[in-house]
C-alpha cells in the first residue's frame, strides 16, 4: 500500500476483530477503564487474540485496576500480551505504547 505502518481500526470485539487480524501484524485491543468492556472482553476470549492491550485513562485508579485484572486472568490462561496504560492528558505510556507498535 505504500506506507511502512497502517493502522486500521475496527469497532466492538466480534467479527471484524477475526477478519482484521489476518491482515495485522500486531492486533492491539484498547480499553476504556470506566466503560465496563473488561468483563464482556475476558468472556468472549479477545484476549487471546491480542498482542497488546492498551488501558486508556492510565492515570486513573481504575486504569490500574483493570491492568492488573487483565494480567492476572491472562496469566491464568497462559497467555502474554503486553499490557500498556496509556494517559493521553500527560502523555504518561505514551512512548511506551509506541515503542510496543514499533
């Protein structure tokens, strides 16, 4: 396509996660701590897919709630995504996050 990174973007977790990630290197799953997404997204076993997980909000007590929650189910499941809080008023994960991408 010409371009070295594309970033496409899908929404909801179902069926065009599937057929997105046979086109991605990398399928990364984005999370709002406050939107209650968590429980629904460990049920329906999205987080096998992923490769990175990103937390918005990172500064927020429940943005670190929710990381951790993630990392434990995800544990028990063996699986390793990596597991980034984000912020995007102060910028905090935010190199991180890109370093992941990279």
């Amino acid at each position: 396509c010409g371009f070295d990174t594309v970033l496409l973007e899908t929404v909801g977790s179902g069926q065009q996660e599937a057929s997105a990630q046979g086109l991605a290197n990398l399928l990364v799953l984005v999370l709002t701590p406050d939107a209650g997404d968590h429980v629904q997204l460990i049920k329906a076993g999205v987080l096998e897919d992923a490769g990175m997980v990103v937390v918005t909000r990172g500064t927020k007590p429940e943005a670190l709630a929710m990381a951790t929650l993630l990392e434990e189910v995800m544990a028990t499941r063996r699986i390793r995504p990596l597991v980034q809080r984000v912020d995007s008023l102060t910028g905090e994960g935010v190199p991180e996050l890109a370093q992941g991408l990279s």
